[in-house]
C-alpha cells in the first residue's frame, strides 16, 4: 500500500487501513463488525467512517457527518448559531443528521448527504 499511494500523503491512513485490517482479521474472525462501537475501536476509524459503514453496509440508522455534511445541515438548519464554538457546531449538525437519517434506507440518507 505504501508503494501504491506513494506521494499522496496517504501514510498514516494506509498504516491504519492495515492495522485495522489485522485487528479484523484477529478480533472478528475476518468479518467486518456491524456495532458502531466495534467500529470505533479499530486503529484510524472515527465517528464519519463508523457511521458510513454502519448505514450503508449493513443498514443501520446511523448519521454520517463530515465538513461537508455539516455544511448541508447548516444551510439546511437556516444557519448555526455564531456563538457556538466549531466543536458545538458539529455536535448539533451530529444531532440534527441523528434526527433525520431515514430508519427505512439510512444508505442512501447518507449517501445523499456525501
């Protein structure tokens, strides 16, 4: 992987790919767990690839927010609040993609949101 994404600055996330895939490998006998918190517990998965993985792969209810999905939440929540602090911002827009995630196609919720 090193050799292939040579260049790209992609180091630290291709250790993690393989770490992550080890610990796969070890922990859940190769298959990819579907618990959020499972999830959360492999090297270089946060909350965004946690909750991608868990609404499109195995169709769980789950919000997915990154900037760009936070920017959407924003224009779509008429504006967030200049007071809060980026940490607050991404908390409710966390809460807000929680509150509208579709139960009956999380994926294509999310997908739409990406």
């Amino acid at each position: 992987v090193h050799e292939l994404w040579s260049g790209l600055g992609y180091y630290r996330r291709a250790e993690s790919l393989h770490s992550a895939a080890k610990t796969v490998v070890e922990r859940f006998s190769g298959e990819v767990p579907c618990e959020l918190s499972e999830l959360l517990g492999l090297p270089g998965v946060g909350p965004y690839t946690a909750g991608a993985v868990c609404s499109i792969a195995f169709g769980q209810a789950t919000p997915a927010v990154d900037g760009n999905v936070a920017r959407v939440l924003a224009r779509l929540s008429g504006g967030l609040p200049p007071t809060m602090s980026a940490a607050q911002q991404l908390k409710h827009c966390w809460e807000l993609a929680g509150q509208l995630v579709d139960p009956g196609d999380p994926a294509s919720f999310n997908q739409a949101m990406m």
